[in-house]
C-alpha cells in the first residue's frame, strides 16, 4: 500500500506542478522546491511591453499546487484592477539548487494571462 501511494505521489510530481511538500511528501527533502520558496510574479501591458507589479494575495494553495485557470483568473482580477492594461500575466515561481555552480536559481513553475 505504501508503495502504491509513493508511486502516485511520484507520478503527480512529475506530471503537475505540485509541490513535494504537500500530497504525501515523498521526494520532499530531495529538493528545495516547498512553500516558502515559491512565489507569484506578477506583469502588467499597456504599450506591449511588460511591466512587474507587486503581487496579489494569493491563497496558498496556488502556490502548493498552481493551475492554469486559477493564475488565468489572477490575471484577469488584475486586469479589472488596472484598466489602461491591455495585459495581465501572473506566473508562479520556484528555486531549484544547480549543484554545478552551487547556488539556487529560480526556476517557472506555470504562468497563465489574461488579455482584453
């Protein structure tokens, strides 16, 4: 039984976006990919070129286990907040440790947008 379940964790993690640290937390100490190390990014156009904005509170269950439909409707809550925007992309980020170079880089996790 144990073993069926690490293998659906297993399968989940690398077929979705969740995190080792939830559903089970097989693999979780394997990696720096937890809650506190994503984030959401936030970007706003007007003229074609995207500007970062500070990013809305999110539940943390977006960030644990982002969908595309639930950064779409980031985006579009962003979109309704900014009226001159004609472009709203919210993305959900994490770090992953190059044991090459020694150092955490971030890596994107799914990003979704919203346009007028």
């Amino acid at each position: 039984m144990l073993c069926a379940i690490a293998l659906a964790q297993r399968a989940l993690l690398l077929t979705t976006p969740l995190t080792p640290w939830m559903g089970g937390g097989f693999s979780m100490f394997t990696t720096v990919d937890g809650i506190n190390a994503r984030h959401l990014r936030c970007f706003v156009s007007t003229t074609g070129a995207d500007v970062a904005i500070a990013a809305p509170v999110v539940p943390e269950s977006l960030l644990n286990f982002p969908t595309e439909a639930a950064l779409h409707e980031v985006a579009a809550k962003i979109l309704v907040d900014r009226p001159t925007a004609t472009r709203a992309r919210a993305e959900v980020w994490t770090f992953r440790f190059d044991r090459d170079r020694g150092v955490a880089i971030a890596d994107p996790v799914l990003s979704a947008e919203a346009k007028r």
